[in-house]
C-alpha cells in the first residue's frame, strides 16, 4: 500500500480546503429549529458535545458551510381536527424562531427561497437558510395548508416521519402499510406540490410510496436526508434500483449522516439484549421506531434509549463511511445526484464528523478519493439546485 510523506499529505489538505472554501456548500436537512425552540437557547455559543447541539454560528464559520435547511418537523399524532389544530400550532411555533433567528442574527443568516437569492445573500455576508417541512401531518386533509407553508418560506415537504398519515405510508410505520404508497388524497397532495414548487421529499417513506411519487410528480424528486440500503439495509434507505430509477427521473439523493444508517452497526450481545428488551417493552419491531410511538410515550421511550445508548455504546461509523455512501450512488445514479443531508440536530454524529464544523473533513475525504472541483460542487449543491430550479419552473421531466 503506497505511503504518503507528510509533505504531500499537507498539500493535500490545503488543496482540500481551498477547494471546500470555493464550493457553495448546502446542507439539505438540519433539526436546528427544535434547538431554537429551548429556552435560553444561543446561536452564538459554541456548544459541547454534551450540549446536544451540532449546529450553531461558530460551528457554521468553522465548517464554511454557505446554506442550510432547516427543517419544521413534527411527530406524527392523532388525525382527528384536534390532533391538526394542535400539530400546527407547533408548526407555527417553529417558523416564529426560525424568523426570530434571522431577525436577531442580520448579519450572520438570512432566508433563502431560491438557489440564486442564496447565492446572493452568501455573497453579501450571511449564510442562507432555508426551510423545510418534514412531515404533511399538518397538512392534514386540506391541501390549502402546502400553499400556507409555500408563503412561509418552506421549499421541501417530507411526506411522513416513522408514521403513515394521510397523504402516504412511512417506511417504518410498526403497523405496516395503510395506502399501499399514497393516498388519493396524496396523489392531489403531489399535484398541488408540482404547483405550487414545492419540492416532493421521499426520506422516510416506504418503498410503494417513493415509485408513486416517481409515477405522480412532473417534476423530479428528493430524498433530503437517506442512504444507500446495499451499506446499511434499513427501509429508511433506498435500494440500488431505486438509486437508479431516481437518477433517471432527474432527482438526487442527499446522503444522511445518521451512524447506524450509514454503515450497519456492529453491535455486542449485551448490547443487542437491551435492545430486544427495549422493543419488547415498548411495542417495537425495531429501535429505529420510537419515534413511531404516540407522542405521550415517546419522551420517555427516548429517554430510556439514550441511557441505554450509554450503557451499552456501540462505535460510531466515520467520515469515509459516509464517502462510501456517497461512492456508492454515484456508481448507480451518477454523479449529478447525490448532496448531503446531514440530519444534524436530529440524531447524527460520526466519528470525524461530529457536527457541521467538520464539514471540511468530509471534503478533504472525497478530494483524497480523486473528487475534482466540478464534482464537489455538484454534491455540495449543484445538484440539489438543479433540482430546485426545475421544480420551481414547474418543467415536465422527460417520459421515462
């Protein structure tokens, strides 16, 4: 195996960094908002690791990342008129510190709703934020809701979390499958998305779900925070004949940074008892399902895991763990589809690559793999743009 001296690895490391410095580096999936949401709560502190927060101005200068989404997200609850008036009052409590976010920090973030207003406001000083919603439970049976959050800023909707709801079924929804992919209702739901330019996000849905919104939009689709199944085989993650049939529809795929989505975990015995007793206590197929569970068990349930996660630490899998996944779709999609989503915030941390001021690390990986240039701009958010601008056209995609 060739050596490198310490001579050319410096001069690597500067060309990596030069070159994630030129880049206009997107990350597509950040939970940021509910760390907005605590009380106290500041941006401007450079939180520790035991502060359970991955993103904030410090860590964004350091890891030179020029936009982000943030993501709304909401658990999925009871689909009654209670159940969505409640849901969205959370909804709007997201978007109101979002708001309040770029309102005390003028200089430091400013909203984006198109790949060139980002650029613009990258240029001017800020970095760009934009918004996602992740879960159409609020949506609930009135599509008017989509146009709503359209006017808020929001460019993606993620059709469901660990649950189905009413416009599709979740990939890992513990009672199997409702719709069988969407619904009718979430057929109009996709149609009005198409409308309106609302990107179509498929992390999180199952299977049936993604290839009848592959069918249903005219334009292409997401996924803004998944992976490749073939590295880490979980339904949260897309097969290789997805990956590709993805491609050929124009979409990307922006890969999740979550350990045990990004490389199956190896795990002791003891560690896999407790597990099987946490599922077994809670009515689970799988760990990955708690955030299924109904919104009065899930703290606790959440709770509980993170003692377990202490008392029995499986490793974490590394920054050329999430370079193999970005590998591997570009061998079956290409290289024109694939970003990242990070999911910083909402549970992601590797070894290397423990929050958005290790981004650079990330770049410095693929540079070491032979990605030029052209090809990191792509993945940092020329593809993820491409898409957006299509979307925002409303072009019709080629006939498959």
């Amino acid at each position: 195996m060739p050596t490198t001296t310490p001579a050319a690895e410096a001069r690597l490391q500067t060309r990596a960094r030069l070159l994630h410095e030129r880049a206009f580096t997107l990350d597509s999936h950040q939970d940021t908002p509910g760390n907005l949401l605590r009380p106290g709560f500041d941006l401007t502190h450079d939180h520790r690791p035991d502060e359970k927060a991955q993103v904030d101005l410090p860590k964004l200068r350091r890891g030179g990342l020029d936009a982000a989404f943030w993501a709304v997200y909401v658990g999925q609850g009871p689909r009654t008129a209670e159940g969505y008036a409640a849901i969205r009052q959370e909804v709007e409590a997201q978007f109101r510190v979002i708001e309040q976010a770029l309102r005390h920090y003028p200089r430091e973030l400013a909203l984006a709703t198109s790949p060139d207003q980002a650029r613009r406001i990258r240029r001017a000083g800020p970095r760009a934020i934009f918004i996602g919603l992740e879960n159409s439970y609020p949506v609930g049976l009135d599509l008017r809701w989509l146009e709503t959050y359209y006017r808020r800023g929001a460019r993606y909707v993620t059709l469901c979390h660990s649950s189905n709801n009413d416009i599709c079924d979740s990939a890992t929804d513990p009672t199997g499958p409702e719709h069988h992919g969407l619904s009718d209702f979430g057929r109009e739901a996709i149609r009005e998305m198409n409308r309106l330019g609302l990107m179509v996000d498929t992390s999180h849905t199952s299977d049936d779900t993604f290839y009848d919104c592959l069918a249903g939009s005219r334009v292409p689709i997401i996924a803004s925070h998944s992976g490749c199944r073939a590295l880490s085989d979980t339904p949260r993650n897309l097969s290789d004949a997805m990956l590709r049939d993805l491609a050929h529809a124009g979409g990307v795929v922006q890969v999740n940074l979550f350990s045990p989505y990004v490389k199956t975990e190896v795990k002791s015995a003891a560690r896999q008892q407790a597990e099987a007793a946490f599922c077994a206590k809670w009515g689970l197929k799988t760990f990955l399902n708690v955030y299924a569970l109904p919104a009065a068990d899930r703290t606790p349930a959440l709770a509980e895991y993170a003692r377990l996660e202490v008392d029995f630490p499986v490793p974490l899998n590394t920054v050329a763990d999430v370079a193999d996944q970005i590998d591997h779709v570009v061998q079956q999609a290409g290289i024109d589809h694939v970003g990242i989503g990070s999911d910083f915030d909402g549970g992601s941390v590797l070894n290397g690559l423990a929050d958005v001021g290790d981004f650079p690390s990330l770049t410095l990986e693929l540079v070491r793999r032979g990605y030029r240039a052209r090809d990191l701009n792509r993945i940092w958010s020329g593809n993820l743009f491409r898409v957006m601008r299509t979307v925002a056209r409303g072009k019709v995609r080629p006939a498959r």
